[in-house]
C-alpha cells in the first residue's frame, strides 16, 4: 500500500497547494493552434472558477474553444500545434501549466479526471474493460492483482451496470453506447478526483440513455462532492443539472451567472439570441429566431467585440472596442457594451 | 382533413429485413435484421409528417425505402398511384423526380471533387428533358438565390463553404427536379444551433412557396415539433404511435413515446427535479431477434404476460383518441415546455 | 418572401484563398500545378530521360557498343564522362541508351498493370457480390505466386512468341500481368468505400446511372491511393527489368538498359564502383521524378488541399 500514500503525499507536497484555495481557477487563459495555414486562435481569454460540489456549465457552439479550454486545463494538448501563450490554471493554487509533465500526470489521474464524447475510442479496444480498471488501481494505489479486481468490480457497480463481476471480462465493443458512457465514468472515477470535466458526454447518445447517463453523473457528483465542469452545447441539458454556466463565443467566455439567471434574464445578446432560438411551442407555425451570419472562423476573429457581425444591438464601439467584463451582480459578469440594453433596464 | 385525393405519398405494410450471411464465397443465409418490419404511412399534399426514434428504430432505413435507395423485402411505395418498389430502369428514373432527399451529413453529402453548380445541376444532366441545355447555367443559379446562396458561387467547391450552407446545397440539389415530396432525414442534426434554425426556416418557406410535402425524419424532438404537421413514433422497425402534433405532445398514450418526451431534457431551469423522468431500464433490443409480441414489453413498466403473446395493432383505442400501439395505451401527461 | 430574403442576407462564403474565380477542376488543378517547384523539377527530369530514351544521339555520340576489353574499368577520358565498365564499354554511352528500354518497359508495364489493376479493382469493389468474390480470390491466388518462378515461366512462354525478338514486348507484358495484383487492391478498397459515401446515394436519388455513379463520382475520388501504388510499381518495374534480363527471361541480344548495366556491375563493384552508381542515380532519379509528378498531380486535383 505504499504507493497510496506516495502519489497522494506527492501531491499534497506540491509547491503552493493550500487545501483552502479555489478547487479549479482558470484565468485569462490564452491557447493557439500554429499550423501551416495561419494561426488560429481557439481559446482568447477564458476564466472561470470551480468549487467543490459544484456543476459548471461551458456552453457553446462547435469551435467556440469549449473543448480545447477542457484539453488545456487537463494537460492534454499536443504541443505543436497547440501553445498556451498566456493565462494560469490554477488547482488549489497550484499553477498547473507551470508544473513538470511527471507531476501533472499524477494530478490528472488522482485529482482531475476527463470523460469525452466517443466512449468507444477513448477506451483501448484489445484489452478488457476489467483490464484497464485495474490498471489503474494497481499503477496509482499500488494493490494486488487481486485487490485490483475486486475494485474494478465495484467501480462498475458504482456506474450501475448489470453483473459487474461478469462484465469486467468483456472488451469495450461488447457494450452499449450507453454502457460505454458507464465504464469511462467508472474508469474516470476510480482515482476518487476532485473535478470531473465532461466534454459532450451524451451528445453521442439517444435521448433515453442521456436521461441516464446524466442522472447517474449528478448522482455520483453529490455522493463524492464533486466539482463537475459539464462542456456541452446542449441548453437542455444544462438547464438540468447545472449550478453556473459560462456561455463561449469565439474563444472567449462571454456571459457568466447562476444557472437561472441564464435562462431567465441572459445579460449577454448572444446568450439571449440562443435561447430565443430553441424551437418553442408558441413559434409553432412561425419562422425560428436564428442568429444571422456564421460563428467566426478562429483565424479570422472580427475586431473589437467578436460577436459584433451577428448582434441586434451592435454599435461602432463595438466594431472598435473590445467590452471588459463587466460584473452585473456576484458571480455574474457580461462581456458587453450595452449591458443595460440587453437587460432591459 | 383531407380527402384521399390529396394524398401524395402511401406505404403499405412496408418491411425490410437485411439477411445476415455467413461464408465468403458460398454465403448462407442465417438471420436477418428486420430494420423496418410492416410500416404504413400516409403523406398528403403540403404536409409534414415527422419521424422520431431512437438510433437503430429504423427511421434512416425506412428514408431509403420512401426514396428507392433500398429495395424492400416486400410492401408497397405508392408515389402518385404508382408503386415504385415495382419500378425499375427508365420509368423509375421518372418516377424519382417525384420525391428527393435531404441527406443528414453535409460534410458527405457533397462530392467533394465538383462544383456547386455542376452538383446541383446534375439532375439536369441525368434528366436531359427537365431543363433545356442553354437553360441549365440559369436554371441552377435560380435554385442556389432559392436556398439563400449568392449565386456567383456556382464554380466553388463544396469545402469552401461551411456546414449550414452546404445543407442549403443538398436542399437546392433536392428541389432541382421539382419533386412534390421530400424527405428530410436528420437535416439539421450535424448543424450549431445558431445555424439549425436558419435551415429549419429555410425548409418552412420552401414549403409554402413551391407547395411542398416533407417526411421529416430526427431524434430531436423540439424540432420535429416545430416543423410537422403529424408525428408517428418507431420503435424497432414499427410504428408505436401516430397522430397530429399536438396530440402526440401533449396526450402520448404508448408507454414509449412518454418515456422519450419525457427524457428531452426542457431548457428551463425552473422546472428541474419537477418532471416526471420516466426512465426505462436496459438497451433496445437487437433487431436481429426482436421480442415476441409487443416489441417494446422488455423495457415497459405496463408490461403484462399478455404482451408476449399479442403484437398490438396500430389502431385507436379506447382511452387513446390517435392509433397506439399499446393493448394498455392511455394519455399520460408528461411534460409541457 | 420577407424571410427569405433576409436569410440571403446572412453567409457571406469564406472567400476563395486565392481570392480568384474558380474555373474548372481541370484548370484549377493546371494553375495550381504551374506554381509547383516540385511539379517542375519532375517535369524537368522526365522531359530529359524522355529525350534520351527517343533520341539518345542527341546526349552521346559514342556507340554503346564500342567496347574494347583493353579499356576495362578504366576512369572517365574525353567523352566517357563516367569511364567504362568491366567490358571497356562507355558507361556514359550505355546510360544515355539505357534509357530507351528501361522506360520503355517501366511505363509500358505499369500502364498495363494499371489498367488490369483498374478494371478488376473497380469490378470487384463497386458491384461487388459473387463478382467480388471471384476476382479477389482470383488476386489471392496471383499473389500467392512467387514472383520470380512467375516471371520465369512466363517470361519463357512469352519470349517464345514469334516477333519478340529484343525480348521487350515479353518483359513488359511479363511484368504487367504479374504487377497489378496490389493495385488492384488497394483499387477496390477505396472503390468500397468511395461508393458508400453520401454523394453517391444522392446521384443515385436523383436517377444517375452506373457509368455516370463510376466516373463521376466513384472513381475520381478512389484514385489517389492507387496512383501512389503505381508510381511506386514503376521503380520496382524498371528494377525487376534488370533481375529478368539477368536470369535471361528479359531484354535479349545486344540490348541495353539501366537494370542490365547495374546487375553487370554488381559483381565489380569493389574495383569500380562507377558503372554500378550512375546507371542506378539515373534510375532512382527517374522514379523520383515520376513519384513527385504522380503527388503533385494528386495534389492539384484534390479541392480540399486547396
């Protein structure tokens, strides 16, 4: 059982750690894609910050650097073409981007685990699912072979998959799209972390199966008191299961408040403009609202406030200007010249 | 409601089942999936009928069948009285100009190695009497203006443009032919949200302006609402449940249909833990060795042991004013958003 | 109409990268090629082997077969730039020369191979079914052949043949129907998977027929794998030219030809190593060439690269 109190001391022996710190603090963070055809920026500027027991959603559109941010935060970023040119993530105080690669390996197994969309090419097709669980416990906790499956199997229970004790001999092909989504979390969950990040967990997946999946995750995350970082671009889901979101546009987090206020009063036009076009039952027989125009290709952002092309209440300024955040109530901040518009006030 | 003269599109009893072979050279039948397995439909004259399901309902299967992608095992595609399954050769190269498909996958669905215009004007060239030859150039310049495209854009490539607009590519290549009938299957599936409406928009218009009727086959559900007229739910190659729009969201009598209303997650935080989450246990079955009787029965909280042995008709019942596919079908009110 | 216009007023098209007007893909592909370095320097290299092979006269005016054994390996003097081999021929001379047989077989062979490779690949991947089946254990069966027992039996049959008298008719149909097995592989994989893409069953739908779905469609976006494969065929052809003709299944009587001198040459090469290196730099030249021309060709007609 040495390597149980090795990692973990490890860990806990990080320069900076302060237990009372913010779980997860990422500010101004800064990535770019260099490849031959030009620089594209994914990521310009986003900070959020992530609690203990907490669900954070990151809304947005495809490419608006919701999934790179996750991949940044991990450490999971290849590098070329990807450089982190600016910005700190913070885990209870650590600067992560500042750490060894060895040291950020143990973070990201013990303390910050990741679930993605595709189950099926995250886990490694030639091994059993029993397997690679425990691997795990036997890499990170040091236990027997035995003692390792015993776990495994309880891992999978914990995920609420029928005959566990069988299924661990299974390979991942053998399982369902929905049971797939189950042995990741599993695996995600094995290490006890203290943040989960979710990109697009059930966009794979049938309406039916996401119930599930998604109850099962909120489930999970208030046994273990969790912090949940849920990356999706699904306003359904998010109005669900979480606590805060920060709506992405263009690489930037634009709008950040407590879940109800999102939905019920967005301070932001292009959180207003997506919700005002989810289809409802009162538009039956109308045109959609739709925001006009295409998101910005990332190496071509538009100057001055990104959204600007799109916007209803688009000015010069906003052609000129980039908006500061501007903090409307606690926990709640707007990337927008002309806040008060779009509240109304 | 319409009179049968209206009706534009009809299927009866249609199946498919896909055989399962084994051996190489020598191949022997040993099974077979039955995607779709005794579908009848009616399509009547600028209406949308929606199809939702699951993945592996065989809704995508069902599309190919409407548009003679796929032969069926045996049933019926009526099109204009005629029965395409039947056609072959030059009369159902004819009969095709009456019904096209909007495919799901824009990134696909464009050849990647012609122009705009020489796709969308293919259908001119495969039908030289459409359009006369020095009308053609003209001709696909009005259908890229059509779907909201510049039409200068006829000599670019697919690549050259993004998601939405490619979409709006495959709908003018759809509508060349001037068909009646169109089936849309996942349209907007693969777009942004942003971009998912202007297109559901663009669908909406073209119907109004040119008289159009749509299947309109996805997953998502708000959007199927939105767009259609009438609804039928599939579940493993059937049809559970079928109706008008509203009777189908707001009065679902089939054990299915309410279990999926009600998993949608509803974009309104306030109504959080209030729901009534039904949430069914297990996976679909394979359509490979579907259940006796009620296909659904393995994942039915109503399920009695009279199911296994009686396969429901699609028909209205007592306590279900719109036909279900349930012997206990009964209006359950699952959510309103 | 209100809503559509306004939807018209929305997507403005990523401009072209070059910003120009497109024309055809034809045209596109022969601007982009004539900004192509690589393109160039190929066309350069097989313009000049090309002139060689039709009129060597015009690089040499030494005989290739002017060999006198008092010059034996005897380094370069006045017009033998590259000296003379094991026989007092002038290595010079006999690479000019060379060329002639060398590309003669080397691209005639593959065209062969080419077209046998198209055909069944194509057959066999886009109808599939008991024709699949046949022609791929057909390939299964030539593949099991060994190569060189292959090219001797049939090299011999061939070479049989009246009005063969150089042996160049034999080489290259001997190198042709044994070479297109890999093609034709490669061919019907990207066939399968070419015909199953989404555009495909849209041409369908629309009422394309089966010429129309295979070189419109199919075909045009299944090629580039299978040029690589023949741009590859034809070193290894000009190469295994040189292996017959030295069992004597190849090039006969006074021929000359790049695979000849170098497997003459092999045996010397400690003495004098001239006669094995610059008939083998205008061989690998040679294929290089071609391999860049096929990659830069591929290049140009694929949109999406551009």
């Amino acid at each position: 059982m040495t390597g149980v109190t090795d990692i973990r001391a490890q860990i806990d022996a990080l320069p900076g750690l302060d237990p009372r710190a913010p779980l997860l603090h990422v500010e101004d963070l800064h990535v770019e894609f260099r490849t031959r055809d030009g620089v594209a920026k994914a990521v310009n500027g986003a900070s959020f910050h992530l609690s203990a027991g907490e669900t954070l959603a990151i809304l947005g559109e495809s490419g608006c650097g919701k999934s790179v941010t996750a991949q940044a935060v991990m450490g999971i970023l290849d590098t070329p073409p990807a450089h982190i040119t600016n910005g700190t993530v913070r885990y209870r105080g650590v600067d992560l981007l500042g750490l060894s690669e060895q040291e950020r390996r143990k973070v990201r197994a013990n303390r910050i685990a990741m679930i993605f969309q595709d189950a099926l090419s995250a886990l490694n097709p030639v091994y059993t699912v029993g397997f690679q669980l425990g691997e795990l416990f036997r890499k990170h906790r040091g236990l027997s072979r035995k003692d390792a499956k015993r776990r495994a199997v309880e891992s999978l229970d914990q995920v609420r998959i029928p005959a566990a004790g069988q299924r661990i001999n299974d390979y991942p092909h053998q399982f369902s799209g929905g049971m797939r989504q189950r042995v990741m979390i599993a695996m995600a969950l094995a290490l006890d972390p203290e943040v989960l990040i979710a990109d697009e967990p059930t966009t794979a997946l049938d309406v039916t199966v996401q119930a599930q999946i998604m109850r099962l995750l909120a489930e999970l995350q208030r046994q273990r008191t969790m912090g949940l970082i849920l990356i999706t671009h699904d306003m359904g889901v998010v109005a669900d299961v979480a606590d805060r979101v920060s709506v992405m546009y263009a690489g930037k987090v634009v709008e950040e408040a407590p879940v109800y206020d999102i939905y019920g009063r967005p301070a932001h036009p292009y959180t207003q403009a997506l919700l005002a076009s989810i289809p409802r039952l009162d538009l039956k027989g109308r045109p959609l609202n739709v925001i006009r125009g295409l998101p910005p290709a990332l190496t071509d952002i538009p100057s001055g406030c990104a959204f600007h092309p799109r916007c209803g209440y688009a000015r010069e300024i906003c052609r000129q200007e980039q908006p500061p955040a501007y903090r409307i109530a606690p926990h709640r901040e707007s990337r927008c010249h002309f806040i008060r518009e779009v509240l109304g006030v | 409601m319409s009179d049968a003269s209206d009706l534009v599109l009809e299927t009866r009893n249609l199946v498919k089942h896909f055989p399962i072979t084994q051996g190489v050279v020598f191949k022997s039948k040993v099974g077979a999936v039955r995607a779709v397995d005794g579908v009848d439909l009616q399509l009547r004259r600028g209406e949308t009928l929606g199809i939702v399901g699951e993945s592996g309902c065989g809704k995508s299967t069902l599309a190919k069948l409407l548009v003679s992608l796929e032969k069926p095992t045996s049933g019926e595609v009526i099109v204009r009285g005629e029965n395409m399954a039947r056609l072959s050769g030059q009369s159902l190269r004819r009969a095709r100009r009456n019904i096209q498909m909007v495919l799901q996958d824009p990134y696909t669905s464009l050849n990647p190695r012609m122009t705009v215009g020489d796709i969308i004007g293919e259908p001119f060239a495969v039908h030289p009497d459409a359009v006369p030859r020095a009308g053609r150039a003209r001709a696909v310049q009005e259908l890229l203006d059509l779907v909201g495209l510049n039409p200068d854009h006829v000599n670019r490539y697919p690549h050259q443009f993004s998601g939405g607009q490619r979409q709006r590519i495959g709908i003018a290549r759809a509508l060349a032919l001037r068909p009646e009938i169109i089936v849309c299957d996942e349209p907007v599936s693969a777009l942004d949200v942003s971009i998912q409406g202007q297109v559901i928009n663009l669908l909406e218009s073209l119907q109004h302006e040119l008289g159009l009727s749509y299947i309109f086959i996805a997953h998502d559900l708000s959007v199927v609402r939105h767009i259609s007229d009438r609804v039928a739910v599939m579940y493993l190659g059937k049809i559970v449940e079928s109706g008008y729009h509203l009777a189908i969201y707001e009065q679902p009598t089939h054990p299915y249909t309410q279990a999926l209303l009600s998993a949608v997650p509803v974009p309104d935080p306030r109504l959080r833990g209030r729901r009534d989450l039904i949430e069914l246990e297990g996976d679909v079955p394979s359509p490979a060795d579907p259940p006796s009787g009620c296909r659904f029965r393995t994942r039915c909280w109503k399920a009695q042991p009279y199911c296994a042995d009686h396969e429901p008709l699609l028909q209205i019942r007592q306590r279900s004013p719109h036909p279900s596919a349930c012997h206990y079908a009964e209006i359950r009110d699952v959510i309103r958003y | 109409m209100s809503d559509m216009n306004a939807l018209a007023a929305e997507t403005p098209a990523p401009p072209s990268p070059a910003g120009r007007k497109s024309r055809s893909l034809a045209a596109d592909a022969w601007h982009d090629l004539r900004r192509s370095k690589i393109f160039w320097a190929a066309l350069v290299i097989i313009v000049v082997v090309l002139l060689m092979a039709i009129w060597p006269s015009l690089f040499t005016s030494a005989d290739p077969h002017d060999c006198v054994l008092s010059r034996r390996h005897r380094g370069a003097s006045g017009g033998a730039i590259f000296g003379y081999d094991y026989q007092g021929c002038d290595v010079y001379a006999k690479t000019v020369y060379g060329a002639r047989y060398s590309i003669l077989v080397g691209v005639c062979s593959v065209l062969l191979a080419g077209v046998i490779g198209l055909t069944v690949g194509l057959a066999a991947g886009y109808f599939g079914g008991w024709l699949d089946a046949l022609l791929s254990r057909f390939v299964d069966v030539m593949l099991g052949v060994p190569f060189l027992l292959g090219a001797i039996v049939l090299g011999k049959r061939l070479a049989a043949e009246p009005g063969n008298s150089n042996g160049v008719l034999a080489v290259t149909l001997t190198l042709g129907i044994l070479g297109w097995t890999t093609g034709a592989r490669v061919m019907r994989s990207s066939v399968i998977e070419a015909k199953n893409q989404d555009y495909v069953a849209a041409a369908r739908m629309v009422g394309a027929g089966p010429a129309r779905l295979i070189f419109r469609h199919v075909l045009p976006n299944a090629m580039a794998p299978f040029t690589v494969v023949l741009t590859i065929l034809l070193g290894i052809n000009i190469a295994s030219e040189a292996t017959l003709s030295f069992l004597g299944v190849g090039l006969k009587g006074d021929a000359v030809s790049w695979g000849i001198s170098i497997s003459e040459a092999t045996g010397y090469v400690r003495v004098a190593p001239g006669p094995l290196i610059w008939p083998s730099v205008f061989l690998a030249a040679t294929v290089l060439a071609f391999i860049m021309l096929g990659d830069a060709v591929r290049d140009a007609f694929d949109p999406k690269l551009r």
